[in-house]
C-alpha cells in the first residue's frame, strides 16, 4: 500500500471537516465536523507509524481519541449552554461580539 | 514793494478764504474782511507805483523825485534809458529743459493795472455793502469779489505766460460766478453761461498762442524773453503771425471784439457792482493787458509798424462801429453802458493795433475810472431811483431833480467818455485817433473819429432818457446812501484828474514816461506830438454828436423817421436783433455742432458702452452659473461627496469583519492558513 | 498486496462519501449516522494497517461513547430532526471555497513530498501493533503524558457538569 492514499484521504477528510466547521449552522454539527478533523489526524499519525514501524503514532493517536472525548463532552456542554439561553441551537445567533 | 508785489496778489486770496471759512458769523458779514483786505492792496499798490516812478526817474537823466517837482511839465527827453522790470519768479516745476514757474514782473504797465485794479475794487467793495444790502448770498458775494481781485492781480504781475494763463481762467470763473450770483433766474444762469462759454472760445486761441509763443521763443515762457524773441523776428516772420493771431483771438473773446461780443450786453444780468468791477474797468481789460503785454509778438506778427490795415486794428475798429450803434437801440441803460464798453474796447484795441501803445493803455486807464463811474450811477439810480429796474424809457426820466450827486458824476462820467475836454477821454481817445493818422492807419483814423461821433450821441440819449423829461416811474426816487454816492465822486474826481497826467496839449506826458516800457519793447513806437487842428476835429466831432442827439430828442427833430422810411426801419430792426449774431451763434453754428454730436455720443452711449457693460454682465452671470452648477455642484461638492460615500462604503465593507459570528473568524482563519502555507511552499 | 488495496478503496470511498453526508446532510439525526460511517471505517483502516489496539479503542471510545454524546446533544437541544429548517449557513460558499483551497495545497503538498512512499505490512509491523506492545509504551515512556491526559478528562468532566448545569 502506498502511504499516500492513507494521506490524500486523511487530507480529504480533514478539508471536509473544514467545510463543515465554516458552513454548518448547527452547534453539534460543527462539533461533528470537528471529529471528522480529528479523526483525519489520527489516520494520518497511524498511517506513519506504520510507515516508521514506530509505536509512538500509535500511542499519539490513542490520546487523541482520549482528548477529542473530552472536547466534545465540554463542547455539547457549551451548546446546551447556548440552546439554554439563545432558545435555538443556531449559531448565527451568537452574534454578541459583533462590532 | 516792487520785490514784494506777490503780497498785493496774495492779501484778497487770503481775504477770500478768511471771508468763505468765517464770514458768515463777522458783524458786517464778511465785507470788512473783503474791504480791509483791497484797501490794503490798494496803499501798497500805491507804493509800488511811487516806487517805480523813482525808479524811472532815478534811471534818467533828469532823474530823481526832486526833479519831479519843478520838472512836471518837462519834455520827456529821457526816453533812450532804459529801464527793466523788477522780477522774481520760483521756479515750480521743472521737466527737461522746460521749467514753469510762478512769478512777479513789476513794470510800468504792470504798476498801472495793480493801481486801477485795488482802486476800482476798493471802491466797488464800499460801494457794494449799500448796494447788496440784504441779499440773499452777501457773504459769497464778497468771498468772489475778493478772488476776482487777486485772481486779476496775478495775471496782472505774471512774468510767464503760464501763470498769465491761470489769471486769465481763474478771472473767467469768477466772472461766471457774479454774473450769475442770482442764478435762481434762469435769465441770469443764462448769461453766466453765455459769458463763459463765449470766451472760453477765444481761450481756445489764447491757449494755442501761449504754446506757439513757448516754442518760437525757444521753449521758455517768460513774458520778457518772448518780447525779446519777436522783437529779433527768431524763427521767421510767420511763426509770430501765427502766434500773434492766436492771441487776437484770446483777446477778442475776453475784451468784447467783434464776433464775439455777444456775451458782454447779456451779463449786465450780474449786479451793478459786478458790472462795473469787472466788464467796465477790470477782466474785459484782461485782453488789452495781453495785448500790451506781449506787444512784441503783436508788433511783429502784424508788423505794426508797416501801417495801411491790419488784423488787429481792422477788428478793433469794427468793434468801435458796431458797439456804438447798438448803443442806440437799447433801452435798458446798463446795455447802453455795456455796448459802450465794447466800443471802447475797440478803441483800445484799434489802438494797439496801430500802433499807440501808450495811448491805448492810457486810454485803459482813464476808462476804467469812468465806466466804472457810470456803471456805479447806474446801479444807484436803480437802487434809489426806478425801483432797481434799468429800463430808462419806462421807469426813469426827470431824475436830475431828485437824485443830484448822482447826475452830476453821471455827466461827467459822460463827457469824459464823450471825450470832451478837460475831461479825461478826450486826452486819451484823442491819442490813439491821432497816431492812427501819423502811423499811416489813416482809415482807422476815420473810423476813430466816427466812433466818437457815436459815442457822444448815444451818451446824450441816455442822459436825456434818464435824467430829463418827467419822472416815468413809481414810487419816490431819492439819493443814494453815502456807500454809494461817495465811490461815485472819488471816481468823477479821478475822471477829471487822470486826464492831465498825460496831457500832450501842455507837454506833459508823464504817463508815457514813467510806463511805457523800453525793456523789450518795440523801439520804433511813433509819439506824435500834439496838434491843435486834430484835437479841434475830434473836439468838434464830439460836439456834433452831442448837438444831433439834443436836436432828436429835446427838439423832436426827425422823430418818427423810423415808421416812414422802410430803409429806416429795417436799419433799425437789424440793430434791434443785434445783427442776428446772436441767432447765427445759437441756432446755426452751436445747434449744427452740438445736434449731430449728440446724437452720435447718444448712439455710442446705448449701442456700444452698454452693450460692453451688459454683455460684461451676461458674461459675468454665465459664468457664475456654470462655475454654481458645474464646478461647485458636480466638481466640488462631488468630491466632498465621494470622500463621504467612499468612507461610508469602506465602513460598510469592514463591517463585516466583525460580524460576531465564530464561524466567519474560523473562516477567515483557515483561509489565512492556506495561503499561508502555499506561501511557504512556493518560497522555500 | 492487491487485496489490501481493494479493501482500502472501498473504505476509503465510503468514509469519503459518508463524510460529505455528514456536512451536507440536512438532517441533523442522518449527520450523527454518518458520522458513525466515517468513524467505523476508520477503523478499519487501522486494522489495514495492523494497529488493532487503537482499532478497537476507536470503536469503543467513539462510536460507543461519543456518537452517544452526540446524540444526546441533538435531543437536548432540541435540534430539528425532520429536517425542514436550513442547516447551513450563509458562508457555505466561502467555506467551499476556503476547503477547497486547503485541499488543493495539503494535496499538492503531500504529492511532493511522499510521492513515492509505501508501507510495507509485515510481521515486524504486526509486533508494533500488538496491545501488548502499546500498552507497554504507554506506561513506560509516555507515562507522564497519560497521567496529565487523566487529568484533563478529569477537569473536562468537572468542566462540562459545570457549564451545563442549571442553577
């Protein structure tokens, strides 16, 4: 297998989690979005310890999937906060910083 | 006071600014300030003359005052000496080469006139505080008196022909200023005008013949160089002809000549004191003093001494015809007294013309004193007599009985312009008649002795309507006050005297000694001595005047000779309309003249200035539109705009930057992050 | 190796397009479902790569516990699940364009720099896998590292009960 198809597709799915953060309006989507990046990282970290025959992607990416459960627990957090108080989940809404 | 003559010029002027700023409040309304400052003119005029009379004599040979005593009566032998004029002059103006100055030349001439100017403006002074007791403009009335005198002293002392210039002017404007003194009356506004208009032409001449003069003589306008220039006939003959007809021309419209003389009868509309002031005894002499003055220039131009006919004599003599018959036809006697002015005049004139310049200046002299006598009896027959009216036929008559001081200076102011001995005219016409026949101007001598014919008889006709027959008047004719009846006997006084100081009949002829001039002066002038048989015929002639005007009318004889002879009457009509000179002046000359002129200034006026001035206004209110519409509205207040939207749009755009939305940051973060990163790339 | 390679294609076709669905999808509860697509897959594409360890805790810990999350999220918040309101927003374009862009130069990038590359899968790589062996690296060499991870799942923990609770 060549290492660049693991990479183009790690690269794939990290542009769509981009357009996902930017384009979705919803609070959990952009944080599903956010996972789909996450998710292309480890691919990518996998893909190169496997190319290195090296352990330390492998455990780079064990923590990552740690701390991505972490980030989403604060961040549905966060929008139930919003929700609470904006009555939508929208994220147009939360415009308070507008200048 | 020969050095120090410019204070005789210098007291009136002041008295006329003392009298214009603080007249109006002095008890006596300013004519104290007015007669105080002549009167003080008059003694050092006085002195001057004293002065120059020791001068004379102590330049002779027979010399001194000493001598004067016992030598009255001495031949004037003394005549080769000769003696200059005191002058001074400071210099004005000076512009390469050509200086203007202003100045005083004492000379014989000049000490005459300085004495019959203060003389006869003193007493009209005096006379004229009974005389214009009351009226309206008292005050202004002596400030003008007080100009006119000392404009006519500075002409009269004037060494340059400049300064003659300013005199000359300055007495014109004062003569329209007192003719019309009464300006309310058209009539009288009228006559100012006429006057001034009248001799402005002739300062046309004058002014050309200052100029030729100037420059003939080798640009200097210095009376004596200009004499002297002529006398030696620089720069041919003809240039002085020119410049001496120049001058005739000034002359004959200041002194009344024939063509234009016009004006002279219609400025008796002036007061009685005015009259006789100025167009007896003063400004209307302003012509004969330039004439005399400049007498070279005139000697030579005319060739005087040539005889037969010149200009100057010619017009001088018709002036004495016509003025006299005109004197005929009037019945207002201050136009009888004015067309005998004109005649008079003439004789001057004539007399230059032939010749007799002592005569003619002697003559000047002695008719000052009694014209202006006649003048003054005049004006106080109408102030006390006929309810000031001037008309003899309808308002005088039977005077004598009433009015006595008044007549009997009347009368001799008459004979003396009669000219019949011992009075004054007699001496003085005589001389001019006399060289005329000895010059060979045997026509004018003629002329001479025709003229006085005229004069007698006229002057006869205006006693008798004035004095005799019934009073045909209203109210109480009486004497005069003593301001007025006192000029008249000092006048009747000087009336008879004046006559001797150049009395030829006894070989006195101090006058000709002590003023003629020999510095710059033609030294071939002809004096002829007296002759009995000459004197008899002017005598006679005179006589035969008098006698033919008491056969018409004490006796009646050829009364009516008017309505039966149409010859007669048409005669008479055409001295009545004053030989329609004044409808060909009027209604051809000035009205062809000034109609088409008129008319064209008019045209240009309308068509031409205004259409610049409007169309400059168009102009000015197209471009003030499109500078408001297009550079103001679209260019200025564009750009003033465009700065505003431009803000306002680029606002609008960076609004957007901080739309508060975390996803546009993200974004633009992102997107930062490409470029980023392919920046990296593709440098490195 | 042919086999391998297949088995990639066809998971990698799939995890792309369930990836579109997950941000194109406008139903919020389909996004979730997608999302569990992508995430299985990866999965599998451990296991292609003989990192069976962190296979199965990607399975465990994301799509056991936080697809779960999620799906909580979605029903707490009410989020619209019949799918009538518009899901996205206004800068969709931007945000292609923007993807698009970064796509283009991690592609690029990638090409230049690996061009070439290839993993080879054997024994040796399979030892590297092996529970055994993460767990031993883990807990000798990286063992700070986990304790701090602990620590952040805690403070996460005690973070998110405290944000989201109602007082």
């Amino acid at each position: 297998m060549q290492l660049n198809q693991f990479l183009l597709l790690s690269a794939f799915l990290f542009c769509t989690g981009v357009y996902g953060v930017l384009a979705r309006r919803n609070g959990v989507l952009v944080l599903m979005s956010v996972e789909l990046m996450l998710n292309a990282v480890n691919i990518n970290l996998v893909a190169f310890s496997a190319f290195n025959h090296g352990v330390s992607g492998q455990v780079f990416a064990l923590f990552v999937i740690t701390i991505a459960a972490a980030e989403v627990g604060v961040g549905l957090a966060i929008v139930l906060l919003i929700y609470r108080n904006l009555r939508s989940p929208d994220l147009d809404q939360v415009d308070q910083l507008k200048g | 006071m020969l050095d120090y003559a410019w204070i005789i010029v210098f007291l009136p002027a002041l008295s006329f600014v003392v009298i214009l700023l603080f007249g109006k409040k002095l008890p006596r309304h300013g004519s104290e300030i007015g007669i105080a400052a002549v009167g003080a003119s008059f003694v050092l005029a006085c002195i001057a003359v004293v002065q120059w009379i020791s001068r004379v004599e102590n330049a002779s040979e027979s010399g001194g005052f000493k001598a004067l005593g016992k030598g009255f009566l001495a031949k004037a032998g003394a005549h080769e000496v000769v003696v200059k004029p005191v002058v001074h002059s400071v210099t004005w103006w000076q512009n390469g080469g050509m200086k203007i100055g202003a100045g005083t030349q004492i000379d014989g001439l000049a000490v005459v006139l300085l004495l019959v100017v203060t003389l006869v403006s003193l007493l009209v002074h005096i006379y004229s505080t009974a005389y214009m007791h009351g009226d309206r403009r008292f005050t202004y009335f002596f400030a003008a008196l007080s100009l006119f005198t000392a404009s006519m002293l500075l002409l009269v002392v004037a060494d340059n022909t400049l300064q003659l210039l300013v005199g000359w002017e300055l007495v014109g404007l004062c003569s329209f200023m007192l003719i019309g003194h009464w300006w309310e009356e058209g009539v009288n506004s009228d006559a100012a005008l006429k006057a001034f208009f009248t001799t402005r032409t002739g300062d046309i001449g004058l002014m050309i013949g200052v100029i030729v003069t100037f420059f003939a003589a080798g640009q200097t306008f210095n009376i004596v160089s200009i004499n002297e220039a002529a006398l030696a006939g620089n720069g041919g003959h003809a240039i002085w002809l020119g410049a001496a007809v120049c001058l005739l021309v000034g002359i004959i419209g200041k002194s009344g000549q024939f063509p234009l003389h016009t004006w002279l009868p219609d400025a008796m509309a002036g007061p009685t004191p005015v009259s006789a002031l100025i167009h007896a005894a003063t400004m209307v002499v302003a012509g004969v003093y330039l004439g005399a003055r400049m007498y070279g220039v005139f000697w030579q131009g005319f060739s005087i001494h040539a005889g037969g006919v010149n200009a100057m004599a010619l017009i001088g003599g018709v002036t004495i015809i016509i003025g006299a018959l005109l004197a005929f036809v009037q019945d207002d006697i201050k136009k009888v007294l004015a067309y005998s002015t004109i005649s008079q005049l003439g004789y001057m004139v004539m007399g230059l013309g032939v010749g007799a310049w002592t005569a003619a200046v002697f003559h000047l002299f002695t008719h000052a004193f009694f014209k202006a006598l006649l003048f003054l009896a005049a004006g106080s027959i109408s102030h006390s007599g006929s309810h000031h009216s001037f008309d003899m036929k309808r308002d005088m008559g039977g005077l004598r009985k009433y009015m006595p001081i008044t007549f009997a200076t009347f009368m001799i102011g008459s004979a003396a312009l009669a000219g019949l001995p011992p009075f004054a005219g007699f001496f003085s016409k005589d001389e001019i008649i006399a060289t005329a026949g000895h010059s060979g101007y045997t026509t004018f001598l003629y002329i001479g002795l025709v003229g006085a014919f005229l004069t007698a008889a006229y002057m006869t006709r205006a006693v008798y309507y004035t004095f005799f027959g019934e009073f045909r008047g209203h109210g109480e004719p009486h004497e005069s006050p003593p301001a007025i009846t006192i000029p008249l006997v000092v006048l009747a006084v000087m009336s008879v005297l004046t006559g001797w100081l150049n009395a030829t009949v006894i070989h006195v002829e101090k006058f000709q000694q002590w003023f003629e001039p020999r510095f710059a002066f033609p030294t071939d002038v002809v004096h002829p001595s007296f002759e009995w048989g000459m004197a008899g015929i002017a005598v006679l002639v005179a006589l035969a005047g008098v006698g033919v005007a008491y056969e018409y009318y004490w006796r009646g004889v050829g009364h009516g000779a008017t309505e039966r002879n149409p010859l007669a009457r048409a005669g008479y009509t055409f001295l009545l309309n004053k030989y329609y000179l004044d409808d060909l002046y009027e209604r051809v000359i000035v009205a062809g003249i000034k109609g088409p002129i008129a008319r064209a200034a008019y045209w240009t006026n309308q068509n031409v200035i205004d259409a610049v001035v409007n169309g400059v206004g168009k102009g000015a209110v197209v471009v003030g539109r499109f500078t408001y519409d297009v550079i103001d509205q679209q260019v200025v207040d564009g750009a003033v705009n465009g700065v505003a939207e431009a803000s306002g749009e680029t606002g609008g755009l960076l609004r957007y930057m901080q739309s508060g939305r975390v996803q546009w940051y993200a974004a633009i973060l992102f997107m930062a992050v490409a470029v980023l990163s392919l920046a990296l790339i593709v440098f490195s | 190796m042919v086999a391998e390679n297949v088995a990639f294609w066809i998971i990698a076709v799939a995890m792309a397009a369930a990836a579109i669905g997950v941000v194109r999808s406008q139903n919020v509860v389909h996004a979730a479902l997608y999302l569990v697509v992508v995430l299985a897959g990866a999965a599998a594409q451990y296991i292609l790569l003989a990192a069976e360890f962190v296979a199965w805790v990607q399975v465990l810990v994301y799509i056991g516990a936080i697809v779960i999350l999620f799906l909580f999220g979605i029903m707490l918040t009410r989020a619209p699940m019949r799918g009538d309101t518009e899901l996205d927003n206004d800068q969709r374009w931007v945000a292609a364009v923007t993807a698009l862009f970064l796509l283009g130069v991690l592609v690029f990038l990638l090409v230049d720099a690996f061009g070439d590359r290839s993993i080879k899968v054997d024994n040796s790589l399979r030892a590297v896998g092996l529970s055994q062996n993460v767990a031993d690296s883990i807990f000798r060499t990286y063992v700070m590292p986990f304790e701090i991870v602990s620590m952040l799942l805690l403070a996460a923990l005690v973070g998110a009960v405290a944000i989201a609770r109602r007082d």
